[in-house]
C-alpha cells in the first residue's frame, strides 16, 4: 500500500492492523513533522512501515528505492490534518494569527507573503479566481494591492481582514455560509504548494505503477480536485485502463460530518487497475 498523504497516519493505522509482516505500507508526505507523528503512530504495526519525505509526484522513484515493482493499493487524502491548520508555522489558518507562509513543505521557497506583496494585479486577482474560484477575485486582488502600499501584508489576520473588508458591500449578501476569506486562503495555499499540478502528476503516472488488480481512492475537498480525479478515472476508464468502482463519489454521512465538520466536504472516488 501507498499512502500518498501519510499525515499523522490514521489511515495507515487501519489499513495496517489488517496487514501481515508481509505487508509493507509506504508512506509520503511533504510535511516533516508529518512524518515524525506517524512514525509513532504506526510503530507497533505487524507490517513492514517506510516513511518518506518526498512529494507524491515521485511516487514511481520512491517504490523503487523501497524495491518494490508494483503496489496493490494507492490512498490519496488531499486534505489538510487538524494540526496542520493549527500550527503557527504554516500560516494557513485565519482562525488564529500567523505569519503568512502557507508552505506545506519547507524546502519550497516562495510564501504566500512573497506572492501577496510582490504578484501585480491582475496576477493576483487571476489566481484568486482560478484557485479560490472566487467571482469578487478582482475586488480582493485591488484592495489587497491598496492596503500593501500602506504596509507589507505578513500575517494571516492581515490577510483575513482585507477579504472581509473588500466584501463588505452593503446590501449584498454572500450566499455561502462559509468565512469570507475561505476562498482566497484556498487560492494562496494551492499556488504556494504546486497543489493541482501535483495531484495531475500522481494521477497520470498511478496506472503505471498499480499492478493488475490493484485500485487507487482518492478523497478530494474542493470542485478543482474532484473535478481533476473524476476526468482522469473516466479517461482511464475510456481507455480500458480503470474499472471505475465509484460512479458517484462516496460522500460523509450527516452523523459523520457532525461528528467531523471538516469532512463535510470530503469526496472519495475509487477505481481499479485493469
């Protein structure tokens, strides 16, 4: 098994309960700490544990390194964990003040901070609204441009602040009950990551690398991922590659999206290797 977004290792904890020693799960994650939590969590399983510091886009260079050919199975959460939207670090949450970073991975050198006070206009209202798929991105990327004039933009209450401001218009009422600045976070943090060509990457090159037999399930979050695993499963489908196990995709139950409100919008699709 691979689990292409090791994070803090809950999935592999259930998927390797169930594995012999002959079993061997590898774990990739791009996130050090990452790593290290899983490492613990997945200590006393019965099976053989490899854990990667490495993007899932060298997945193929990575089986080999742990000399294996194939994999019977491929797990890809593109999801953020609890602790990663918690941690000061990373910069990713407007729900606490943080230093405007947004690197999943540290050896990455651009922040959001470089982009938000160095991208002109037009570029950043570009990407507000092909990331965050945001309609107001123009009036975003304007204030955004105003306020740096005044003082760098450098933490995520900054960022918050100027989203909320630049869509305050009186008499118009978002219809989304999520937070205002949800979007325009979403649109920095994909373009600091490389997050939609990396998912392209691990999509392509999967059915090379799942032996016959062998299946791929994927759990997006927002309509850019899914839309991209939904094209390629019914492309791979088309050309004989995939049995596509998920016509629709497998969404939370309302109990469990209680239980777990940030998996409200998690979609799981499924395919197996012809």
């Amino acid at each position: 098994m691979v689990d292409a977004t090791i994070g803090h290792g809950g999935h592999s904890l259930l998927f390797g309960r169930n594995l012999g020693p002959e079993g061997v799960i590898i774990g990739l994650d791009v996130d050090e700490d990452s790593i290290r939590r899983a490492r613990l969590k997945l200590a006393d399983l019965k099976c053989r544990v490899a854990l990667v510091h490495s993007n899932f886009t060298r997945i193929a260079e990575q089986l080999r390194k742990q000399g294996i050919e194939k994999a019977d199975f491929i797990l890809a959460d593109l999801g953020l964990c609890s602790g990663q939207l918690a941690d000061p670090g990373m910069g990713l949450s407007f729900q606490a003040n943080m230093p405007l970073d947004m690197r999943i991975d540290k050896r990455i050198k651009t922040t959001a901070a470089d982009i938000i006070n160095e991208a002109d206009e037009k570029c950043l209202a570009d990407l507000i609204y092909r990331f965050g798929q945001d309609r107001a991105s123009r009036r975003i990327a304007r204030f955004i441009v105003r306020q740096r004039v005044n003082e760098p933009i450098t933490t995520t209450e900054q960022l918050a602040a100027i989203v909320c401001s630049a869509l305050a218009r009186p008499g118009k009422k978002r219809r989304n009950r999520i937070h205002p600045a949800t979007r325009t976070f979403q649109a920095f943090r994909i373009a600091v990551n490389n997050e939609l060509d990396n998912i392209e990457h691990l999509l392509v090159s999967s059915p090379d690398v799942l032996r016959k037999g062998g299946s791929i399930a994927v759990i997006s979050y927002h309509s850019l991922e899914d839309r991209m695993v939904k094209r390629n499963f019914r492309q791979n489908a088309q050309d004989d590659i995939y049995a596509v196990l998920t016509k629709k995709p497998i969404v939370p139950s309302d109990a469990e999206t209680r239980e777990n409100p940030r998996a409200r919008s998690a979609k799981l699709r499924i395919a197996r290797r012809k």
